[in-house]
C-alpha cells in the first residue's frame, strides 16, 4: 500500500497538486462564461437574500467552502437541525447569553477541527456506504419535510421546530385556527409565479432565463408589495445588524471536553447529511465528487468561520435546492451570495428588512418540490426490489423518525445487505460451451456440459472468514448433487475432482486458507483431488506462503480451466482401465518406452473422453475445441507424437538415474515442458510398471548423471529429431 502511494505521489503533476488543495480551480479552468455566467449569478444572489436573516453567522464559511469545496451546488451555512443540536446542548446548560454564544462558537471550532482530521486520514471513503437508493429516499423525505416545515409562513401562525412529520402536522392541524389569509394568498401566488416560470424555463428555450431568475423575480415582487401596501399580518425578515462580524479567536477551551460528543455528532451530522446532499447534486450535474476534499473543505469553513464569530455550519438542503434549482453551476454562485451578504451587512440591511418570509418560504418550497423522487422509487420497483426496500426505509424513517435517524438506518441497511452479500457470495458450476474451451455458468448456459466424477466451481468474491463456511457448504452440496444428465466423458461413480476457478478471487485471509487446509484434507480421506484455476499473484502468494501450494501439489495448478479439465479427465480415464502386466527391471529400456508409445496410440483421444463416444481410434487434433491433453507448444501435430516425445525425454532421464524431480527441472528449463505434463505422464508410467520403478529407485547411481551442458544437448537433440519425425507423420494414416 505504501509503495501506491508513493507511486501516486511520483505521478502527481504541480497541477493537480493545485487541483487538490484549491478545488476552485477545477471549475475557474474549464469555466464557460457565456454558458455560466448568468444562472451562477442569478443563483448567488438568491441563495444570498435567503442567507440574509442569518447573514451574522454565514458570511465568512460561505466563502472558504466556495475555495475549498469540491461540490459546485452546495449551499453551506447554519442549518435547523445543527442548531437544534446546538440548542438542546448549551440550553440545557445554565449560561449567560454571551458565554451561550462564546461556546456555539468553540463549538465550530472543534467540528471544523474533526471534519478536516477525517479528511487527512482520508476517511471520506467511509461515503460511498451511502448509496444512491439511500440518498434518493433521504432527499425525497427531506423535502416533504422542509416543505412542511415552511408552511408556517403561509399558514400566518408559528408551528413546532421538528425534522419529524408527525408533529409537523399535529402542530399545524391544533394552530389553524390561528389561520390568515393574506400571507397564505400571498405565497401561494408568487409559488404559482415560480412554479410558472421554472416550467418555462424548462420546455420553451427561448425562456430558458426565467428558471434562473425566478426566486429573484419572488422577492422583488413581495418586498415591492410590501413596500407598497404594508400589510400587518404578514411577518417581514426585520431589522438585520449592520457592519462586517469581526475577528477573535474562540474562547473558553475548559468546556471543550464536555462539547467532544456534540461535536462529534454534528460532524457526523454533516458527513451524513450535507456530503449526502452534495453526491446527490453532483449526480444530477454530472460530476465527480471527492468525499475527503469536502469534509476538508467543510471543516475548513468551520474553523476559520469560529474566527468571525460563526457557529457550526454545515450543508443546507433548503438553500443547496435553491441554488441548484436556480442553475448554480459552479461554486462562483457561492461567492457570489457570499458578496451579496457582504454587501447587505454595509449597505443595504435597511433594504431587506421588508422581504416577506412567505415569499422566502416559496422559494423554498419550489425547490424542494424538484428533489421528491417518486420516479426513482417505481424505476427501483422494476429494476431491483433490494433497492426499492432500501429506499423505502430510508424515506420511511427520514419522515418519521428525523432525517439524521433517517439516514443512519439506511447506511445502516445498506451495509446489512452488503454484508449478507459478501457472507453469502455468488458460486457458480461452470460448464463447457459446445465447440470451445471456454466454460461459462451452466445456470445462465444451459448448453453447457460438465464431465462425470469433475465438479468445477467458480467462486465470485474474495474469500475470508465471513464467507469460508458458506463457501465450503456449498462445495459439499456440489459434490452430493451429482446430475448426470449433461455430463460427458467416462461413467463413474461419484465426483474425484474439484476443480476451483480463482480469478475473480481478489482476496484471501488467514481464516480461508486454513479452511481450504481442512477442505483438502477432508477431500483426501474420500479420495477426491482439488485443483486450483488461475489464481492471482496476490492469492498465489498467500497460498504459497501458508504452504497450500506444497500441500495440493505444484502439479495441480493451472493456468486455465481447460487445462486442468483435461488432466483430470485423463485420471478419470485411467481409473477405467484395466491394469497392464509389469515389465521387468532387465527389459530392455527401449523396447519398454515403445511399448508405452504404442499403448498410447490405441487409448481413447481427448476429443472421445469429452464426448463419451468410447471407440477407439487415433487422436487426430484438428481444431482449438479438440485441444490435446498435453500443451503444444513444441509439437503441435498430434498429442501422440507429442507424448511420445515426452517419454523419450523421460527415459534419457532414467537412463542417467534422475530423479521425477530432477526431471521435471530439467525439461522445464530445457524443453519448455511444463512440470505438470512431465509429473503427469511419469505418474502414469509409475503406476503402469511399479515393479520396474521400485527396482529403479534402488539401482541408480549419481557416478552415471550428465552434467548440465550434456543434459541440455541431449534433450534438444531429442526435440529436433521428434520434431523431423513428426513432419513426416500423416495424421490421417
């Protein structure tokens, strides 16, 4: 992992070094100013008039999260269910108000400080639990809430502060009596206004400014009418403080181990909510969002805001809606309501004193009314059930039991099911496709064939502890569940072979590998043999270095599943054949080796085991589909000329007295002949003629070995002469 890293560091250009501590830069480099310019500022500058009522404590974070942030939507700034956490906290404690106000903003501080922890340790992976059913149900929730949680300014009496539906709507069904007119016919028309003017945004392109220009367009209209006819009962922003906040550091450092846990659950709070929020817009927009950067970027925001007297801010989903809907398109519409708030702090907090908040509440609720996804939820229903339920608890919940709640237990179901998924991994039987050496899932093929007394089974997932029992109980159903009715190749009885295809297999712990030692060994006392298929280097070194590879067998492994189909079918075959009359050690070594060559002509070929046709002819290996049993590299004419070479190279071996060992070493370095072919072909020759192999191990002397240099000649004189030989061979003859 180290060495990655310090591969990835080597590969970073001074650009994207820039890129990734100034993510601004991303969107200043590839900005299009004609495209952009106009929904960036039309966005800025309403997001800004809403931020206006709480312009004391969002100014600067707005600001260094347009900087530093990676989402180019995201509206940051205080948010009601932080300062509910904030409330029910310190207004639980018995403080003055400055001391009150001293320690919301230490409490910035310390969140900021943790946010941007987790982004050094790069934790923002911790994200991508949050899946996309998850964060439509949560966004679709959210904003009936928020929806819900506006009509106050309608509705002309105040209603309970909740993220729960429920006493939403109590408190809005025991206060009607309290109902008025004029700010309900008020917001309810500029809310057609807008709806109005966002669908002629969206369908006509000749319209296509007014989406933008929309909220703006609302509050005009409402401060002008208020301006106008002074309407009493319509609640207005009111009187705003005037002057820029200015710079302290926070105070106060002896209560900050009693605020560790309310810090910790507002950042968790924002990596929730607001990262959430900002992989959903960047979904809709079509961008790349990096979790690390934004919890960095957050938590920068945080902590140079505690300077300027800010409490904790976090992503907004009301103002990240509206700036969104508004045509935000990068993070200059941030600046943009950041200079907006600037500029109302000095200029122009007279102005927007006369803003009514119905008309705020109806730029909100348009926005929202966007974000509920009820099409996502009938798209999950056709596509993935499992997806449907997720994001049904998941808005279930956000509406009942909080948003926060909300989104905890639908991580909290996502990672449930990714665990039942990686406990309980897809396996899968492989068969042959007709005609190929390609094997495929005999589920999904159903013209695939297997082969009597070989099971082959693909495992889909890394293998470790979670999933090892599963895995095993499963390879013993295999072996018991024998269907004989598409198999191919010699009739026996039960299963010799299993044969475990290991390229998806990414990963393997200590847990498995002592497993698949139990597995082999339980495999042996029934006589059952497991051969491994392609395994990966990382595997490959694993299973090396837990003596697994010594344990099965170097000869038993294979690169592909083919491969080891073939060995073992020719196993399988022998188990078949009825037993030959020992030579004896005086025979004559040439006579004995020709013997062989010749009982090898009169066996049944490859291609007739496969098919489970048993007469018997000479292999003749026309095509890939009737590949031999021993690779052709060298010779490529016929398997029993190949064979036959094989068993030359052997005997010139016994001849001067070498070990199978010492054998298979030399005819890998010399003659390019896999070990597993030369072990192959010896085993069947040992157990051919016991008696002369006996007699062999007792006789040889090491005075009568060839030295290395005579090694080499001798067995590339073999290949030339078997290679002019098999020129000559009529493979029709």
């Amino acid at each position: 992992m180290f060495s990655r890293w310090t591969t990835k560091i080597k590969r970073t250009t001074p650009s994207q070094w820039i890129d990734t501590f100034l993510p601004c830069c991303r969107w200043i480099r590839t900005y299009k100013w004609r495209e952009y310019l106009q929904p960036d500022l039309m966005a800025g500058l309403t997001v800004g008039v809403m931020l206006i009522p709480q312009v004391d404590t969002g100014f600067i974070p707005i600001f260094v999260y347009a900087i530093f942030g990676s989402s180019r939507q995201l509206a940051i700034g205080p948010v009601a269910l932080v300062s509910l956490l904030v409330s029910n906290v310190l207004g639980g404690l018995d403080l003055s108000d400055e001391l009150y106000t001293e320690l919301a903003i230490l409490l910035a501080f310390m969140v900021g400080i943790m946010e941007c922890i987790m982004a050094l340790l790069r934790l923002g992976w911790l994200i991508r639990f949050i899946s996309h059913s998850v964060i439509s149900g949560f966004t679709t929730a959210s904003a009936i809430v928020i929806a819900l949680s506006q009509a106050k300014y309608f509705l002309g009496y105040d209603i309970v502060r909740s993220s729960k539906i429920v006493p939403l709507i109590k408190s809005i069904i025991s206060g009607a009596h309290k109902f008025s007119w004029p700010p309900f016919v008020m917001g309810s028309c500029i809310l057609a206004i807008l709806l109005v003017m966002k669908h002629l945004g969206k369908s006509r392109k000749q319209f296509r400014f007014l989406r933008p220009a929309g909220p703006l367009s609302a509050v005009v209209l409402g401060t002008v009418f208020v301006k106008i006819f002074h309407p009493s009962s319509i609640s207005l922003v009111g009187e705003i403080p005037q002057g820029l906040p200015s710079f302290s550091i926070p105070k106060n450092f002896e209560y900050a181990k009693s605020l560790i846990p309310t810090a910790m659950l507002i950042t968790g709070v924002a990596i929730l909510e607001s990262v959430g929020i900002a992989k959903a817009l960047a979904a809709k927009n079509g961008y790349e969002l990096d979790s690390s950067q934004e919890l960095f970027g957050l938590g920068l925001a945080n902590i140079l805001g505690s300077f300027f007297s800010a409490y904790p801010s976090t992503g907004s989903f009301s103002r990240s809606a509206v700036n969104n809907d508004s045509g935000a398109k990068t993070g200059l519409s941030g600046i943009v309501a950041g200079t907006v708030m600037g500029c109302s702090l000095l200029f122009l907090t007279p102005l927007f004193e006369s803003i009514p908040q119905c008309a705020l509440a109806a730029i909100v609720i348009s926005a929202v009314m966007g974000l509920v996804d009820y099409n996502e939820a009938i798209f999950l229903w056709h596509v993935d059930k499992k997806d449907f339920v997720l994001w049904i608890i998941t808005s279930t919940t956000t509406l009942f039991l909080g948003i926060e709640i909300g989104v905890l237990v639908g991580v909290g179901v996502s990672l449930a099911f990714v665990i039942h998924e990686s406990a309980n991994p897809h396996i899968a039987v492989l068969g042959r496709l007709p005609g190929t050496t390609v094997y495929r899932n005999i589920q999904q093929y159903p013209e695939a064939y297997t082969y009597n007394g070989i099971v082959i089974v693909r495992i889909d997932a890394p293998i470790y502890f979670a999933n090892i029992s599963y895995i095993k109980d499963r390879l013993r159903e295999y072996e018991a569940d024998v269907d004989k009715s598409a198999r191919h190749g010699p009739e026996v009885e039960r299963i010799h072979f299993v044969i475990l295809e290991m390229s998806p297999i990414t990963y393997i712990d200590s847990s498995a590998v002592q497993a698949l030692k139990d597995l082999h060994q339980e495999y042996k006392s029934r006589d059952i043999e497991i051969c491994i298929s392609n395994p990966n280097q990382d595997v490959l070194l694993t299973l090396t270095k837990a003596g697994i590879v010594e344990l099965i067998g170097k000869e038993w492994y294979f690169v592909r599943v083919h491969d080891a189909v073939q060995v073992c079918l020719q196993h399988v075959q022998s188990l078949n054949r009825t037993p030959k009359n020992p030579v004896s050690f005086g025979e004559d070594k040439q006579d004995f080796f020709q013997r062989l060559s010749n009982q090898r002509e009169e066996d049944l070929s490859m291609a007739e085991l496969e098919s489970g046709d048993k007469k018997t002819s000479v292999p003749k290996f026309t095509g890939p589909h009737l590949e031999p049993l021993l690779s052709r590299k060298i010779m490529g004419d016929s398997s029993a000329s190949y064979i036959h070479m094989v068993q030359h190279l052997i005997e010139k071996c016994l001849i001067f007295n070498m070990t199978k060992e010492e054998c298979m070493e030399a005819l890998s370095k010399h003659a390019n002949i896999e070990p597993v072919i030369t072990s192959t072909v010896w085993k069947e020759l040992e157990k051919e003629n016991k008696e002369f192999f006996e007699a062999y191990a007792q006789s040889k002397s090491k005075d009568d070995r060839m030295s290395e240099e005579e090694t080499s000649k001798m067995i590339q004189k073999m290949i030339s002469q078997q290679s002019e030989s098999s020129k000559d061979h009529d493979p029709d003859e």
